[in-house]
C-alpha cells in the first residue's frame, strides 16, 4: 500500500502547483456524484488522496442516477458552482461543452491520455480536447445462470438473439423456486429503461431519428422491440420491474433470483465476486443478444469526472488535481491493491486489460472489451442517422424525449397503456421537442 501512495504522491506533485492552498486554507471540493458501486469505492479510498494532498479536502454528495443528472444539469446551467467535480456521462459531454458549462481537462503529461481506450476517449471529447476523464467504461452484456440453464438442458449460443432470450426465459421462470426468468431495467428514464430498449431497437434495425431528425418510434422495428421487451418482463420479470434499475436488478440477481439478466458489462466484477455473490462460481457471460443486425445491439457509456467552468483557478486547479488521480492507473492499482483485481473500474485503460493479474481474476473481460470496441457511436443504426450515440443522441433535445419515451414504456410494462399506445404518445411528444430543432435547421 505505502508503494501505491507514493506513486499517486508522484502523479499528485506532477498534477498540482507548489503553491495550492498556501494560503493555509485546505481546499474543499465538492464533488459529485452516482451511487453505484465503483462510485462508492473512491468515495473511500479518497481518503488515500487527502493523505497524499493535505492540501485539499473532499466533501461528496452522492445521489441516485437520475437525482444526479438533475441536480448536476441544473447546477450547470444556472452556474451556482454547488459542484467542483461533478459525474456526468457520454450524453452530457458534448452538450455541456458546446454550451461552455464544463471545462477541458488538460491532465499532466504522466497522465497517458493515449492509454485510454478510443471508443471512451473520443465519446469524452469535443472538437478532439478531453472534457470528462473516465472513471470506468461500459458496455452490455448478458450473464446468465450456468446451473440453471445445465439444469434444463439448455446452452446458450456463443451469440444469443432476442428470440434465443425469449425461448430461455419462458424456460427457466420459476415462480415457485422465486427465480425470474428475465431481469432487465424497468425504471423509467433514459439512462434508465431506455438504455437497454434503445439497443434492442437498434437490433431490430430501428433508430431514434432519420437523417432529416424525424423521430422514428413508430416504425416496425420499435414496435417489434418495445413488444418483446413489456412481453419478457409482464411474463418472466419482477413485478416491481418499472421500479428497478441497474442497482436494483444487481441486487436480485445476486440473490439468485434471475436466470438472466442483460445489462452493464460494469456488473461483471460484481456478480462474479464470491463475498458479494454466493453463486457466483455459477454465472455465466455472453455477448448483448441481437436480432437482424450486430449494429448499436450493445450500449458503449462512461461515467466520467469533468470540472465545471466559472470556478476560481485554486479550485479548478485541485479540481483537476483530483480528476487525473481518480482516473489514472495508479488509482485502478490502489483498488485491485485494496479490492482485489476483479473489483477495478474498467472500460478506460488498455493497460487495465494487459495486466495478467486482471486477466486472471476477470474471465469475463474479454467481452467486455470486445463489446466497447465493437460499438460505434458514429455508425450504429442499419440506416442513416444524424447523431452521435449508440442508446441515445447527443442532442439538447434528447434528455427529456429519452425521459418521455422511458415513462410510456414503463406504462405499457405497468398494463396502464398499450404498447401501439406508448408508442404513438412517444412520438407525439419527441415530434414537438424537436419541431423548433426542424425549424432552424439548414
């Protein structure tokens, strides 16, 4: 542990000038941020930066996925500067750059930008400068039960479909034995449910919008997608499944009460870790299932740390300090010191994936890093589309249409509408969000 201090001290000394806090004022940053698990391990060990930075004193707000983006959007936008360091994703960074709301990085040289994984650092970028670091990337995968499936004499193929998900969760749902078919997100949101249901559109060769963005969510492939997935979940999910998010499926999943679940390649570390998951000798890993195309089947996100613009130089300044040291791999080493090599952030760093002792404790890495290659925020719908994104579209507009459409679906999950209904609200709703974006276009 000392060897690992004193390397982080080393990044620390390169990252931050001799005269921080030399007022003798420690610098307090507010930081904000998810409270998923990763999240809450720097929260911990962040006490190992003030040690190394007596300088600089950390204070976190921690709030759930979708309070954090309202709370961190409006803070931005109003420039109340409640935040020093805030968490924001791909969606965000090239919004909030273009309106001047974060500032660019510029991590010391020591840092290695180029070790950052280039579907991750180009989706942090705008105009090709960094403006969010990335504490761990992701994209979707599908675990299952191993014994489960052996038990009914079922194997999964070496590339699951949508029909193949479908036929194994009619299967293995067992009510009687509380184990559910199929677990997947049903919170409304669009980095809730919307997450997972705009890559199974994506399969089905669908897309959020047409090259003259007209909104395209009554098209046969959103149909197809939509059904399947308030099918699965009526059928073979929880029924709390509209209140369950990404913690929440983790949660039951764990408890063995999910035959499969399809969510974050992030989950790996969790669900394969024998002191959080006592079946975890059991699960098994497999590519994002498709359906007519491979194309945006699988999500690519980063949760990653930015500093808001309007702040003094001493704040931005440690700020910045704590970013490179967050999101360095010094800091993946400090974890896998402390944790243990199955539990780092991954999804950021090449040299995550070249350390053998990583390869060892994560037999589900190679997919992982195969899937976050393999999706391209450029080119992932069968036809034309306009935007950046894979699950989203990094457009202003896109929060609350995303928002709007995850609310529908979650009311056709709940039985409240139907799926034809759903759909056609959605389109309503994305058509008037976007009428003005139509009018002033070239």
């Amino acid at each position: 542990m000392r060897l690992h201090v004193a390397r982080i001290g080393l990044l620390l000394a390169l990252a931050a000038p001799g005269w921080l806090g030399a007022a003798g004022v420690p610098t307090t940053l507010v930081i904000a941020t998810v409270n998923n698990g990763h999240m809450l391990t720097l929260q911990t060990l962040s006490r190992e930066f003030e040690k190394a930075h007596p300088d600089i004193r950390i204070r976190w707000v921690t709030l759930p996925e979708a309070e954090l983006r309202k709370a961190v959007s409006s803070d931005l936008q109003t420039r109340a500067r409640q935040f020093d360091v805030v968490t924001i994703g791909m969606y965000e960074v090239p919004v909030f750059a273009k309106q001047g709301w974060i500032l660019p990085l510029r991590p010391p040289s020591g840092y290695d930008v180029e070790d950052l994984i280039r579907n991750t650092r180009e989706g942090l970028s705008h105009r090709g400068e960094l403006y969010a670091a990335p504490f761990y990337g992701e994209s979707s995968m599908l675990y299952y039960r191993k014994d489960l499936f052996a038990k009914a004499g079922l194997k999964i193929p070496v590339q699951p479909t949508w029909s193949d998900v479908a036929t194994f969760a009619a299967r293995l749902d067992d009510p009687e034995h509380q184990v559910h078919g199929i677990c997947l997100r049903g919170r409304p949101g669009w980095g809730g449910n919307m997450t997972l249901v705009a890559t199974m559109a994506n399969a089905f060769g669908g897309q959020w919008f047409d090259m003259q963005w007209r909104p395209q969510l009554q098209s046969p492939a959103w149909q197809k997608a939509v059904s399947l997935y308030v099918d699965l979940l009526r059928r073979y999910g929880p029924a709390d499944a509209v209140e369950r998010g990404y913690n929440g499926n983790l949660e039951l999943f764990n408890a063995g009460r999910c035959a499969i679940w399809i969510d974050a390649t992030v989950a790996a570390g969790f669900v394969a870790d024998r002191q959080l998951n006592p079946r975890a000798a059991d699960v098994g890993f497999a590519p994002a299932p498709v359906a007519i195309t491979r194309k945006g089947s699988h999500w690519l996100w980063a949760w990653a740390l930015a500093v808001p613009a309007g702040g003094d130089e001493r704040h931005t300044l440690a700020a910045r300090t704590f970013v490179a040291w967050a999101t360095s791999r010094e800091y993946i080493r400090l974890v896998a010191a402390t944790r243990g090599w199955g539990l780092v952030p991954t999804g950021t760093r090449k040299s995550t994936y070249a350390e053998p002792d990583f390869q060892r404790a994560a037999p589900w890495a190679s997919h992982e890093l195969k899937a976050i290659r393999s999706a391209d925020p450029r080119d992932a719908t069968v036809a034309p589309s306009p935007y950046l994104g894979v699950q989203f579209a990094a457009i202003e507009e896109f929060a609350p249409i995303g928002d709007a459409v995850g609310q529908a679906v979650a009311d056709a999950v709940s039985g409240r509408i139907s799926v034809d209904a759903a759909l056609a609200r959605s389109q309503s709703i994305a058509q008037r969000y976007m009428a003005l974006r139509n009018s002033v276009l070239p």
